[in-house]
C-alpha cells in the first residue's frame, strides 16, 4: 500500500481544523482543514470527480478554478479499475495527477440506489452490481475500509446506510443502528495515520434520531469529523432544513469539520453556511452543465433556450471565470449545447464550478468581515436566488 512513512506519527499531526473566524449573527465559521497535501479553506465546495476524473475538465483547470479539495467515489473506482491497480500506480494522487487534498466517499449510496440488488445485514452489505454486468459483490465495513486505504485519499468516510425519503421510521431507525455499528468496525479496521476517517450522522427527516446518531459515533471514537448524510434524497428543501439546522447550529462538535454530502445548489449552500456547515460535494453543477443549464447572477439559465441563439453577452456578465471572460459568448455556447459538442459541456462545466467555489470564497470572506448576516440577506434579495 502506497504511504509516506508515518512511523509513530499520530493522526492528530496530519490532520487538524482551525476556525478563525465566527459571524456574529448567524452561525456561520470560517475554518482551515489541515491535510498531508495542502489546506483546505472552509466553508468549500468540492467537485466531483466520481471516476478518478471530473467530467471533461483538466486537472490543470481544476486549479486555475481555484479547486482546493476533489471527491471521487468508493464504488465505482472499486469495481473499475480496482483499488489494487490505483495503489500500485500511485494512489488517487498519482493515478490522476492531483497534487491536492481528495476525499472519497464510502460508495454507500451508490451501494444502496441499487433498489431490490442489495441484501443487507449486521455483518454488512451484499448486492449485485448491476451497473457493472450484475457482478455479486459483499462488502464489510472491514473490506470498505481496506478499498479506502488502497485509494489513498486524504479524508474517506465510514461504510453507512443511507435511507431514502420517505421511508418508514423503523427502517431509518434500522439505519441509524446499522451506521453506527458500521462505524465502530470502520474506525478499529482503519489504520492509515496519513488518512482521516469521518464518521457520518443518519437519521432520515427525525432529529432525535439525528441526535441518537451523533451520540453513538460520538461515544465510540473520536473521529476528526463528521459527514451528514441522508439529505437530499427526495425531501422538500423545507423539510431538510427543519432538522438540518438545529442539528448543526446545537448539537454538533464546535471544533471539527461538518460535511453535508451531496448537495450543491447555491442557495442551499448559502443557507447552509449560516448554520454551520463547512463542506459540500455535489454533482449537480457539472450534470446540469452537461444538460445545457449554469448557475447565474440571474439565476438559473437554460442555455438550450432560443433566446440565447444571438445573444453576445458572457454566460455571467458578473463572473470572473475563464468562460465568462474568455470571449465566449452565450450565442457561441447555445450553438455547442443544440450541436451537443463536447465543448459545451466543458464550458458550462467549467462556469458551474467556479461559481460554486467563488460562492465560498464570497462567503467566506464576509464571515472574517462579520458580515455573513447580510450576505445572506443579500442573496436572498437577488436574482441568484432563483436557483431551483
């Protein structure tokens, strides 16, 4: 397994989080997560690179964009092209040449989207892989955190059930238990002091059993932070912000990194800074891009849409990304987006991402200047906000 030479160095040396600076009216924290390649400044968005790769976008760009932090995805790299392969070419570093901090998921809610394909139990998860061939597949917390240690990455995250909405309350009860124990096996198989292990708060849409979660994984082990999963999974954003946000703004551990997995809708990050997020991941900003659709000033643009066909103005005449002051026009894009040129999703791509990471930047800067309260409101009072 490829690894620096740790000797007895502890975990506390690789990895630590600082919060320097707190709004005062809002919840709101400005932090630095430190990791064995580089600082990571929060509160952040983190692209996707699901395979090893961020659809169509060069490592290089990723960069220029201002990317501090890149995800890829447990599952998938797990079935293609194996853990093994990625070890002995590098780790996820070297295999796809990025020099910066990477997180990856469990592979968990790719495990349990499979519908009817999965059995589950105390033990673990047994499913059929049926994006691959249908290839019968048994993972243990045990085995999932050996797959984690092969890839590499800077911070991974414990093996856990993830509930859709709605589900009956004994099953994401059910969840919760299994999670938690999950959890506990993940922390005593893991065993890389280069690597930080998350744990991850179930419960579904019940904030007791958010609580119940929380206080089981913060019994058991004293993980470096926490992933908060189970949202966005069908329920109305209201409904997810009703135990969101007092289970982060309360209950959760002031001096360690919250991660709220899978979301990434500008409003829905800038409501979620407010209470005390520090990190996003989504694929939303490069599958709308690959759909014809960006993130704007004015909110939500189409850019199939006939209006654009002869249109000179930049995607965002407010961005500084290099779409927008590159030259390329909104006509030029429609073009590519109604031709499906690969170009276009490149371009969009592009644009989405800077504008989720310049979004937190923004944000960021208005929590050292104590302002994150209007910022707030300022969003909310513009066209941005007409994101959904």
């Amino acid at each position: 397994m490829t690894q620096p030479n740790v000797g007895d160095v502890r975990q506390e040396r690789w990895f630590s989080f600082d919060i320097v600076a707190e709004d005062p009216t809002t919840h709101a924290r400005a932090g630095v997560l430190h990791t064995p390649h580089g600082d990571v400044p929060t509160p952040i968005f983190m692209p996707v690179g699901t395979k090893a790769t961020v659809k169509g976008i060069l490592p290089s760009t990723l960069r220029e964009i201002g990317t501090k932090i890149l995800l890829a995805n447990t599952y998938h790299l797990s079935m293609r092209p194996g853990p093994e392969l990625i070890d002995q070419l590098g780790g996820l570093h070297g295999f796809m040449r990025w020099d910066g901090p990477i997180l990856t998921d469990s592979g968990g809610f790719q495990v349990f989207s499979h519908a009817d394909h999965f059995k589950l139990s105390d033990d673990g998860v047994r499913f059929h892989a049926v994006d691959y061939g249908g290839e019968v597949v048994s993972w243990t917390p045990e085995e999932n955190m050996r797959i984690a240690q092969l890839l590499g990455a800077d911070i991974v995250m414990q093996l856990d059930q993830c509930p859709g909405y709605p589900s009956p309350r004994p099953f994401v009860e059910r969840a919760v238990e299994l999670s938690s124990m999950w959890a506990e096996r993940c922390w005593k198989a893991h065993t890389r002091k280069d690597q930080a292990l998350f744990g991850i708060v179930q419960g579904g849409m019940d904030l007791d059993l958010r609580l119940r979660s929380l206080s089981q994984l913060e019994s058991m082990a004293d993980f470096p932070g926490y992933g908060i999963g189970g949202y966005s999974v069908g329920e109305e954003h209201e409904v997810m912000f009703q135990t969101l946000e007092p289970l982060v703004s309360e209950h959760m551990p002031k001096g360690k990194p919250r991660y709220l997995m899978g979301v990434g809708n500008p409003t829905t990050l800038v409501r979620g800074v407010a209470c005390g997020i520090d990190m996003y991941d989504c694929v939303l900003p490069t599958r709308t891009a690959r759909m014809g659709t960006v993130f704007s000033s004015e909110g939500r643009l189409n850019l199939k849409n006939a209006r654009f066909s002869h249109d000179e103005g930049p995607l965002d005449a407010r961005c500084t990304c290099p779409v927008c002051t590159g030259g390329y026009s909104r006509a030029y894009v429609h073009h590519l987006v109604r031709q499906r040129e690969m170009l276009g999703s490149i371009l969009l791509s592009t644009h989405n991402l800077y504008y989720l990471l310049d979004l937190m930047r923004r944000a960021r800067q208005a929590i050292v200047d104590g302002t994150y309260g209007a910022f707030v409101s300022d969003w909310y009072n513009s066209e941005a906000a007409n994101d959904f």
